[in-house]
C-alpha cells in the first residue's frame, strides 16, 4: 500500500476526480431502454450500469492506492475492511431510480476514509457535469473553483431539501423556509450545501456509509457541518455502516438548527 501523508492528498484526489469521470461515461452510455434492472432488499432498484460502474471503480481505485480496504453498495461487504486503516466507500450509482427514470439527479459518489473519517472526496453528477471534490485540509471545489457552504445562522428564506416530514416540521417552526424538490441522489443532496444551492439539507434514518463518506467531507472543507440531528460527527467502517437521522448547513446555521431540535426533540423524532 502506499503511504499516505497529508502532503499526497490532493493528487489523490485529482487521480479519484479522472475515475469517476471515466465511470460517469460508462453509467451514460449503458442508460436507455434496453438495460436490465432488478430490485434489491428494501425493494431498492439496481442495474447492469450500477454493477458495471461498482466494477470499474474497484479496479481503478485498486490501481490508484493498492491494498486499501472496500466497501460499496453493490459489492458483497467483505468485513476484513473492519481491520483496514484506509478504505474506499463508493456508491457507484447514487439515485438509482433517477437515473432508471432518465432524470439528472443521480450522481457517483467516492471517499477514501482513514480512521473512520474521509480524507478525500469526489462525487459526480454525470448530466449536470457537476463534479464536486475534496481533500483533508484543502478545501472543496465544484468544477475546480472553490466552494463554500452558505454563511449566517437565520432559516428565514433558507433552501432545504429532504425527507418532507423533517421540512414540514422544520417550516412549522420557521414559516419562511423555502422547501426545494426532491434530490433523488442523497450525495448530491448534501454536496449542494458544500456549494451554497442549498442551504439545508436532511438525510432521514437508515442512510448508509456510502451515501454520506464523499458528502460529509465536501460539506465539512466548504465550512460547513454535517452531524446527526444532536450535532454528533460521524464515523465510518462501523459493524453496521448505518447510520441515524442527519442534518448539513453551513457552520453557523448548522449549530442554530442543532440547538432548535434539541429543543423540539418530539417533532423531530
């Protein structure tokens, strides 16, 4: 395995930026009528393009740091990655149904996670190319200009997206929030916050490491947070890589909304 100091980061993530693009093209090129799909546990839908792009990348992201541990949605997890010091979380398809469906909002999704936490981060919405990337201590960029998650603590005309009974109760307690459509893709839901198109998002229980490793960096370099609803920092290569009801922002709105839902723990239950 090559070694990994903070001084590599970042032409580790310009090597992830490459291969995800490259996975992009192939989950494009397999879209249309004709490609087989199936659904999973959970009635969760899956296809040739999600096997073929999880493929890819395990070869790939091999080749790019060999010897690091792997966990993905579509791969059997294999729990020797308890034990690894480095680890690839991927979601080679994130927003599945989206991307069946032909809509945009699905998007590529991969950390590299070192003790628990990501130090680099990319994920790719192929239609919109939106590339969004990220390393330990160098802050994130969209398309390779800077990103910043939006500044202020006021809810009062913020952007939020996610599970709709979170906004509902979010708007019975600020009336002025603007609730934004549906982002099929959870990882791109909360790179959105890293860039300031959103200036909230939820994530509901049940998320999974490899919906939220990529995002959690990208939010975290933008300036932002993301934590559970009680403002809790997560930590990945668990047992079980699920995770409770989640929250992103901005830093100061962040720490507003952790503080106002400790104070309305019933309504967010």
């Amino acid at each position: 395995m090559r070694a990994v100091d903070e001084t590599l980061l970042p032409a580790l993530r310009a090597e992830v930026a490459a291969a995800v693009r490259e996975a992009g093209a192939i989950a494009r090129r397999m879209a249309g009528a004709t490609l087989k799909s199936w659904t999973k546990a959970h009635d969760s839908p899956v296809s040739e393009a999600d096997i073929a792009v999880d493929e890819f990348l395990r070869d790939r992201l091999a080749a790019i740091l060999p010897g690091c541990g792997w966990l993905s949605e579509e791969s059997h997890d294999d729990q020797t990655r308890l034990a690894a010091s480095l680890l690839w979380i991927v979601d080679p398809i994130d927003g599945t149904r989206a991307y069946l469906a032909g809509l945009a909002d699905w998007s590529i999704s991969v950390a590299l996670v070192r003790q628990g936490r990501p130090v680099v981060a990319c994920i790719y919405a192929p239609v919109e190319e939106a590339l969004f990337a990220a390393a330990a201590g160098t802050g994130a960029c969209l398309n390779d200009s800077p990103i910043a998650a939006t500044p202020g603590a006021g809810l009062a005309g913020a952007r939020a997206a996610g599970p709709k009974p979170y906004l509902k109760t979010l708007t019975r307690i600020a009336p002025d929030l603007v609730s934004e459509p549906k982002v099929h893709s959870l990882a791109l839901r909360l790179a959105r916050v890293a860039s300031g198109r959103l200036d909230i998002a939820f994530a509901s229980t049940d998320s999974h490491d490899w919906d939220l490793a990529a995002a959690d960096l990208l939010v975290h370099e933008a300036g932002g947070a993301l934590t559970t609803l009680d403002g809790r920092v997560l930590t990945y290569n668990r047992t079980v890589p699920r995770h409770s009801a989640l929250v992103a922002a901005g830093g100061e709105r962040h720490a507003a909304l952790v503080e106002l839902m400790q104070g309305q723990k019933h309504a967010f239950a």
